[in-house]
C-alpha cells in the first residue's frame, strides 16, 4: 500500500507497507471468478453436462461438484456453462437463424413452398403484429389437388 502526497511539481510518498493489506486465503483464492472457471473444466464440466441432462437440479449439481474437488461453485458458473453448451448446441445461431436454415432446407430439399402470412384483426388494434407460416410438401400439395 502506498500513501502519498502530491503537489503540482512533486509526488511524494508518505506511507509504505509492502505486505497484503486484506486477508488472504485459501478460501477467498477459490472464490476468484476465474479459479472458479477453470476449475469447473474437462471431467467436472463433463459430469454436470451429464447431471443436467439427466434432470438434475442446479443446488444439486453445485453440491456435488463442491464434493467433486471442484472448490466454490456459485448458480452463475453453472448458468454460464449452460450458455456456453447452448451456444455450442446452435453453433452460435440465434433461433431465428436456425428457423431460416430450415426452411431454406426444407425449400431446397424437398422442394416445399412456404408462405409467411400476417394475422389482421384485434392483435394489430393492440399495437401487435402476429404472423404465421404456412408449409406445404409437394406430397401435402398431391393430397390437397382437387
């Protein structure tokens, strides 16, 4: 910690301690946002992808991975590693992306024909815009021939 004095020519020091002026330990080391990170890395975020996909809760999961080894695991480390599996699950699309690809698939596939309509009526009175989309397979269309 240093203390110090200035005027508009001169810094100077009035007061040095070179040692930690806050606790240190071991505990508030593991609390660190990135030990925590990196403790929760291969075989223990393998185990809570596991736990989550099983049906486990959040509390539960944190209890175990604290057995684990894992140190202090907070509900947001285990938020963030959902997002991050999430986001690897989507290949980082958003679902309107997603919803995009597949209709430019079923398009380009199959040859399907789709119509994004929009809903007139009370949800437009409401300041709402409501549309739909209607998709229709050549073999659907077949069915439908009159």
């Amino acid at each position: 910690m240093l203390q110090l004095i200035s005027t508009k020519t001169k810094l100077r020091v009035t007061k040095f301690i070179a040692g930690h002026t806050h606790g240190v330990s071991e505990s508030g080391y593991m609390s660190l946002p990135d030990i925590r990170k990196n403790a929760l890395q291969g075989q223990a975020e393998e185990t809570a992808k596991l736990l989550f996909e099983g049906g486990v809760k959040p509390s539960k999961v944190r209890s175990l991975l604290r057995d684990y080894g894992c140190g202090r695991v907070n509900a947001c480390d285990l938020a963030n590693l959902r997002q991050k599996w999430e986001k690897e699950r989507t290949n980082g699309q958003s679902d309107e992306e997603r919803l995009n690809a597949s209709l430019q698939k079923l398009i380009e596939d199959c040859g399907a024909y789709v119509y994004v309509g929009r809903e007139d009526g009370l949800a437009e009175e409401q300041g709402e815009l409501q549309l739909f989309l209607f998709i229709q397979t050549p073999a659907m269309k077949q069915n439908v021939v009159c």
